[in-house]
C-alpha cells in the first residue's frame, strides 16, 4: 500500500508539474511508476469485471452451454461413425449376397451337367448294338457299358450275365 502511494504521488506531482523535483525522480516518475500504475488500475478493472457475482453466473451459463455443446458434436460423432459403419456393412451382406447367388447358379448349372451325363450313359448302355453302343460312347466321349442282357464268352460258359452273378 506504502508502494503505491509513493508512486502515486511522485506520478501526480510530475503530472501537475507542482514540485520542482530531481531528475531522478523525474524519470522515475515518468518512465516506472505511472506506467505501473496504470497497469495495476486496468488489471483492477478487469478483475472487479470478472469477479462480479453476474459475471461468475454467467461463466457458469457458458459452461454449461458449452458442456451441452459437446455433448451434442459427441453425439453427433457417433451418429455419422455408425452410419459409416452401416454402409461397411451392408457393402458386405452385399457381397455375402452375390457370392450366394453366384454359388447357386453355379450349382443349378452342375446339377443341369450332372444329369446330362446321367442321361447320356443310361441312353448309350440301353442300346442294344454293341458296335453301334461303342461308337456312341466313344463319341461321347464315355466308356461303353455293358448292356444288361448281353453275355460276353466269358459269362455264357459260366452262366452269368456281364461279369455279374445275377443269381438269386
């Protein structure tokens, strides 16, 4: 308190030219105590501003606000982190779909082959002509079966009908 009465008044006495004072003093007047002054004075102003019971209720407003702020960009956040994550997904049950299909199409496409080749040795081995039966499989590209009631040499010297025993 000492302090800034003595600067005070060394800095009103220079202001008002009252005294006729020391050159030392003169510049200490002029050049250290009414800048401090004037610093402490505005620093005053601005912690009396802050500190009023308004001001504290309304820095605590601006909290509050800013609190619900980011709570609201957080959520936001979120929202636009699932719906990304919903697109990944879906991209994927996509894939997991055409894959499916893909595989569906394949098996309906070798079912249909399968039943081809079905069809193609059950006509060649109902064919009675061996020669024509031979020329057709290999044809086709299949070994030729034996005809059901056809015997070879072997099976009619044993009695049994293409290497089979059919007795029952």
């Amino acid at each position: 308190m000492a302090f800034s009465i003595v600067h005070g008044t060394f800095s009103i006495f220079d202001l008002i030219g009252a005294a006729d004072i020391s050159a030392a003093v003169h510049y200490y007047s002029r050049v250290i105590a009414f800048p401090l002054l004037s610093g402490l004075l505005g620093l005053t102003v601005i912690a009396l501003t802050m500190t009023h019971p308004k001001n504290i209720v309304r820095l605590k407003q601006a909290l509050a606000h800013m609190r619900i702020v980011i709570g609201r960009a957080e959520a936001a956040s979120e929202l636009q982190l699932m719906r990304a994550q919903s697109a990944v997904d879906e991209a994927r049950l996509d894939q997991f779909k055409e894959r499916s299909r893909r595989e569906a199409e394949y098996l309906v496409e070798l079912q249909k082959y399968i039943s081809q080749e079905e069809q193609k040795r059950a006509m060649v081995s109902s064919i009675s002509n061996r020669d024509l039966r031979e020329a057709l499989a290999r044809e086709l590209g299949i070994e030729a079966p034996e005809f059901p009631g056809e015997l070879d040499a072997t099976s009619r010297e044993t009695g049994r009908l293409s290497g089979k025993d059919h007795r029952r």
